[in-house]
C-alpha cells in the first residue's frame, strides 16, 4: 500500500521537499528514530542521483518517488526516465553507490527497459504501534 508518491522535476532544489516527506513517512510507517537520518540521507543521495543523470543528459526530466510498507519493511524507490551514455552513468553511480548502500543496506538500483534507473530503499520496521 502506497504510503506517498511524488513526481517532481529533476533538479536540485526538490530533493528538500523529498527528504521531508520520505522521513515523516517514515516516521509514520515505525521506522526507529534512530534511522532518520539513514531515510533522509540515502533518499536525498538517490534523488541526487536523478539529478546529476538529468544534468548530465541536459533534461528536465521528472523523478517519481513511491513510499510504502511491504512485508515488516519501509521501502522508497526514486525512478527517473533518463538515458544516459554508458560512461556517464557509470561515473554518477560510482559516486552515489557507497553512500547509498551505507545508509540502507538493503537496497539496489535497476536499470529500467525503457530507460532510466529505480533505486530502490528498504528499512525494517520496528515499531508496529504507530
């Protein structure tokens, strides 16, 4: 069940709005406090991500974010429809992959048939009370 969508443009100044509504989702969903920063850090990296694609192909692409709870967890994907040459997504993931695996270490990014890329985040769900 979809907790929140979004759709914003690819560009920088959307990813404070991003993280806001990933992290009171999250929040929300019974992500520990603790893992906050974790949700808004790595979701900011992954919208960071689109963006640096959508520069470097020179789009104005959108990004679509989904939020929800699956199976005891919180998971967010940030897809974006960008294609970009090989070299140059290769470079952005070499820089965001690390991070983004740090903060979420459930996680993965797909290349999508029609182009573009999914990151895919998932947190366990501690507490079911909220």
């Amino acid at each position: 069940m979809a907790t929140a969508t979004l759709q914003v443009p690819a560009a920088a100044e959307q990813a404070r709005t991003v993280r806001l509504v990933a992290s009171t989702a999250a929040h929300r969903a019974g992500i520990d406090d603790e893992l906050l920063d974790d949700v808004r850090l790595a979701v900011s990296e992954a919208v960071s991500l689109s963006v640096r694609r959508a520069n470097s192909a020179q789009s104005t692409g959108m990004i679509s974010i989904a939020m929800f709870d699956e199976d005891d967890s919180f998971v967010v994907e940030v897809s974006d429809d960008l294609t970009l040459a090989a070299r140059s997504a290769g470079e952005d993931l070499e820089l965001s992959l690390p991070l983004i695996r740090a903060l979420a270490p459930d996680s993965d990014i797909t290349e999508n048939p029609a182009g573009g890329q999914t990151v895919s985040l998932s947190w366990p769900i501690t507490d079911s009370t909220i």
